[in-house]
C-alpha cells in the first residue's frame, strides 16, 4: 500500500502536469503535438499512482495505461487517423475509470484532507481533458467515418487548427462561459458538448455537497 506522502506528491504532480497542459499548452505554437503527447504519458503515468489502487486493480490500469501510451507514440511517429482514433478511444477509457475512482475516493474520505482537495480538483480537470477528447473523437468520425467535407464542430467559422481547440472549447462547455465562438454541428457533436455541460455541473453539485456534508459531520463530531 503505497504512503499518503506519496499519494499527495504524485496528485500534485498529475495536478501540475494538467495545469500546465490545460493552461500552456494552447500558447505553444511549435512542437505542440510532441508536447500534448509528452504529457498525455505524463497523465497516464502519474494516474496510475494517483490512489491506493488494489493490486489487481493497478495492474489492469498500468497494462491499459502501457497500451494506450503506445498508441499516442504509434499515431505520433506513423500519424494516420485509425490510430488517432484508437488513441483516443483508449485515452478516454483510461481516464475515465481514474476519473470515477477520484470520485469514490473523495465519497469516502472521513475527512477533508488536502490530498481529497487535490483529487477533487484533479477530477474536474480530468473530465474537461476528457471532454477534448471526445470532441475530438466525433470530428474524427464526422471526417474518416461518415466522410463529411465539413467537420463536427465549427471554430469561428472554419475547422478546428488542432486539438487545443477541443480543450479549449470543452473548457468553455463545462465552465458553462459559453462565449459562442464555437459551435457544434454535427449531431455527434451537439450530443458530446450537452454531455460535457451536464458532467461538468453535476460533478461540482456533487462534490460540494460531499465536502460540506463532512465537514459538517466533523463539526458536529467535535462539539
């Protein structure tokens, strides 16, 4: 069983390598893809150890994480868009169960600690990346699948430059900022965003009520 110390170096490492992908990314205008690949291994290594996973458990996560990091190297060094598809496909899945699992976690933790802060915040960030993803996903399809000349998503009237338009766009979705910039098109598409607005509010409803339902617990515990 791996030690709380540990537990909270590696949250606030997955935490940074979010920020930094989230926030840094879009900026870079160079290497970009080498990049969103480098900390994507970076994601899946790091969720990994993120919780106290069972034995069982953490090996199916790490042969899973093992699998879809080569995907991200295999559509990296040889670009085509099955692997782009796998890739994304296996990535999402990935994060996903990470994603549920923070959630349990923080469900039930006794008390607030700061590493249950750091999960809960982790998560949030986890499911706006996991938005991307899907995002990107229903354009590959709209494009490989049903062979659209037009893509899934309209970015201030033209298709999108890269995938830190999808980050970027589901980030605006599960924020609820909705500045309109950027549009849905597809029925895929329309489908995923209402899904990202839907996780995005429904995470923090959840989760708020969590954190304030122990603390009030601990509260009356004390008195």
């Amino acid at each position: 069983m791996m030690e709380q110390k540990k537990l909270a170096r590696n949250n606030i490492i997955l935490l940074t390598c979010l920020l930094l992908f989230i926030l840094f990314f879009p900026v870079f205008s160079v290497h970009r893809v080498l990049i969103k690949n480098i900390i994507f291994s970076a994601i899946i290594f790091f969720g990994v150890l993120s919780l106290d996973f069972e034995a069982k458990t953490r090996q199916i996560l790490s042969v899973s994480g093992i699998i879809t990091v080569v995907l991200i190297w295999t559509d990296h060094f040889f670009p085509n868009h099955i692997f782009g598809l796998l890739f994304f496909i296996s990535f999402f899945c990935f994060n996903l169960f990470i994603a549920i699992v923070m959630i349990r976690h923080v469900a039930k933790s006794k008390n607030v600690t700061l590493p249950i802060i750091i999960n809960s915040i982790n998560g949030y960030l986890i499911i706006g990346v996991l938005g991307s993803v899907l995002l990107a996903t229903s354009d590959l399809l709209q494009k490989y699948v049903y062979h659209s000349h037009t893509g899934a998503i309209n970015f201030a009237g033209s298709t999108a430059e890269g995938f830190h338009d999808y980050l970027y766009f589901s980030f605006v979705t599960i924020t609820t900022l909705g500045y309109g910039d950027i549009t849905p098109v597809s029925s895929i598409a329309k489908s995923v965003t209402l899904l990202i607005a839907l996780s995005g509010q429904l995470y923090l409803t959840i989760l708020v009520a969590i954190l304030v339902g122990k603390f009030l617990r601990r509260k009356d515990e004390s008195e």
